[in-house]
C-alpha cells in the first residue's frame, strides 16, 4: 500500500472514530435526560397518586401514559444513538462528520472536505489520477496531526448529571422520610400490570 493510501486510510479511520465519538457523547446526554424525565415524571405520578387517591379510570390512563411516556423517550434518547453507534439505520456521513470537524477546527474546514471530495474525483477522472492521488497524499499528510476526536468532549455531559440528580435525590428522602407515599403507588400500579387486560380490576388501598 502506497504512502498516499496509507495517509487518506488513516484519515479516514480518524472520521469513523470521531462518528463512534459523536454517537457516544448522544448516547450519555440521552441517558441522563432519559433518567430525569422517566423518574421526573414517575415521582410526579406517584405522589399525585398518593395525595389525590385517583379513580380507577384515571389510574388506567396514568399508567398506559408513563409505558407510552418510556417508550418514547427510551427511543428517542437512548436507543437511537445506541443503534447509530453500531451503525444500525442510517448514520453521520464522513462529509457531515468533515462539517461538524470543521465548525471547531475552522482552519481546516475546507481542506478536509476538500480531501474528501478528490477521492470521489479520482474515480471520476482517471486521467489525472496521479496529479489527484498527489494532492489527497498532501492533504492528509497536512491533516494527520489534527486531533478530529477533540472537537467532542464527552466530560461536557457532567453539566447535565443536576437533572438527574434532583429527581434521584427527591426519591432518596421521600423513600426515608415517608416510603409510603412510593411504595403504595407504585404497588397500585404493579398490581394493575398483572391483571389480565380481558378481566380488568383494580386494587384499592
């Protein structure tokens, strides 16, 4: 394999990671904004529960809405990127990773689409494959030192973890202070999700 070969090769090993990178970093914010909601919301639920003494009916539409509620939001924050990661679907483009690469490393912008752009180039024009292989081979070499995995950095996701943390902490002190009001709720809803749907029944506290 030639020098050329090796530096684009290298190049664009360096783009697959920084789309590994990119997905990571929406997997971890999305896990932590999954955990706020779902447990924002579940303490919200069970405390209403616990305060108002809802009706069977209104029981019902709050448990199906939290399922339909984690569904969603498991979905959307969590399994996507997770699937994306493993490029399952459609994912980033080298291209669109050049562009993100681009906006934190603006002098290089140009030159590393421009990169990408000649080798797609070389398949078209044949005849000036030597003049074109040149130019990719000083492109990259120019490129290699840049560090494109840099443009991401996944400690940024520390300044989410507060949402995660109030719900979390909410629950540690209701769990000590007065377990009822989750335990009793929840188990409402536990004994619902057992029922066979064709003969629905209700537990009351």
């Amino acid at each position: 394999m030639s020098t050329a070969e090796n530096n684009y090769r290298e190049l664009l090993e360096k783009l697959d990671a920084f789309i590994r990178k990119y997905y990571t970093n929406q997997l971890i914010k999305g896990g932590i904004y999954a955990f706020a909601l779902l447990l924002g919301f579940y303490l919200a639920v069970t405390l209403l529960e616990s305060f108002a003494w809802f009706s069977p009916a209104v029981r019902s539409v709050l448990f199906y809405t939290y399922l339909a509620a984690t569904a969603v939001v498991l979905w959307k924050l969590v399994l996507t990127p997770l699937f994306k990661l493993y490029k399952l679907g459609k994912t980033l483009s080298r291209n669109d990773a050049a562009k993100i690469i681009g906006e934190h490393f603006q002098p290089i912008r140009d030159k590393l689409l421009n990169t990408l752009q000649l080798h797609d180039q070389a398949n078209a024009e044949p005849e000036h494959l030597a003049l074109i292989h040149a130019s990719i081979n000083q492109k990259s070499a120019e490129l290699r030192p840049i560090p494109f995995s840099s443009a991401i950095d996944l400690r940024k996701n520390r300044k989410y973890l507060p949402y995660a943390a109030f719900p979390l902490l909410a629950l540690v002190i209701i769990l000590f202070a007065a377990p009822s009001l989750i335990t009793d709720p929840t188990a409402v809803c536990w004994n619902m999700a057992r029922v066979s749907p064709s003969r629905p029944h209700f537990h009351f506290r």
